[in-house]
C-alpha cells in the first residue's frame, strides 16, 4: 500500500492542486492533503477555513483524507506511516527549491521518497498568491479555483 503526503499552504486551493491530488489518487491508494502553517506569510484564510474548502473540493476522491501539521513534514510521514512526499512543479524555477527540500527530506528519513509531478500546461502560471491579488483587484478568477473557492475569495474581499 502507498501512502503519500501532498504538503503546502493551499491558501487558497486551486485547480493546479486540484490537478496534482487527482493525479496522486491514481497513483497512491491513500492521499493525505497535508495543510502547513507558512510562517514566511499571513494566510488570508484560518486554517481551518483551508481544510474546510479541500475537504469540500476533494470529496470526489475517496482515497483523499485532509489534515494539518506543523513540525517536519518527514516525522509527520513516519507518524502516518506514509512513503511517498508529492510536489507539484509549475516551472523550472519550482524544481531548484523542491530538489533542495527533497534532498534534505531524504537526508532526514530514507524511507520516504518525493514524488515530482508537474501540473497540466493550462495550470502552469497558477499561485495561490496570483489568485487571491486577482479577486482582491475584482478580476476574474472563474476557471482558477474550484466554485466554492471562487465564492470563499469573493466573500473574502468583501468584508475587507
């Protein structure tokens, strides 16, 4: 049985995750969408927010669990009995920081491998950080992130 953690702030989600966790699903019998707290940035929505809108845009995917952590992703793998770290590449300007962190990974715990799959081309240019200044700005983001996230961000930048 493979278990994989796919990590990241998914602040918000979007369709280029959604993508990877799809792909992850065929490849893994069990998908953890694992939600990180990024202490470099201030998350627009809580973390429970983040988990709510996953587990809503994943519940497709029945071998796809969501859950948080905080600490190294390489002890969460070995409390989840977990083999497998996914990482979605955009560019190759994703790859030089995600080899990096997957060498160290792997210096930390050899018996978790990571798993590079790069997103569709129609996902390259998407960051959650791209979306949420787009919907701050009132452009349109239909197409960028699941409906229920398009509506979080709308009703987010509402009330700000």
């Amino acid at each position: 049985m493979i278990k994989a953690l796919y990590p990241g702030s998914f602040d918000p989600i979007t369709n280029g995750h959604i993508d990877i966790i799809q792909r992850a699903s065929t490849l893994c019998n069990e998908v953890l969408v694992t939600v990180l707290p990024n202490l470099s940035k201030s998350p627009l929505f809580s973390l429970e927010e983040r988990v709510k809108m996953i587990e809503t845009v994943t519940e497709e995917f029945p071998n796809v669990f969501v859950t948080t952590y905080s600490g190294l992703l390489v002890n969460f793998a070995n409390e989840q009995n977990a083999q497998v770290i996914i990482k979605g590449l955009r560019a190759v300007s994703d790859f030089e920081y995600e080899f990096q962190m997957a060498l160290m990974n792997r210096k930390l715990n050899t018996n978790v491998e990571t798993i590079f799959l790069m997103t569709q081309s129609k996902n390259s240019f998407l960051s959650s950080s791209l979306v949420k200044e787009v919907a701050r700005l009132e452009g349109c983001i239909k197409g960028l992130v699941p409906g229920p996230v398009e509506e979080a961000l709308i009703k987010k930048f509402q009330h700000k």
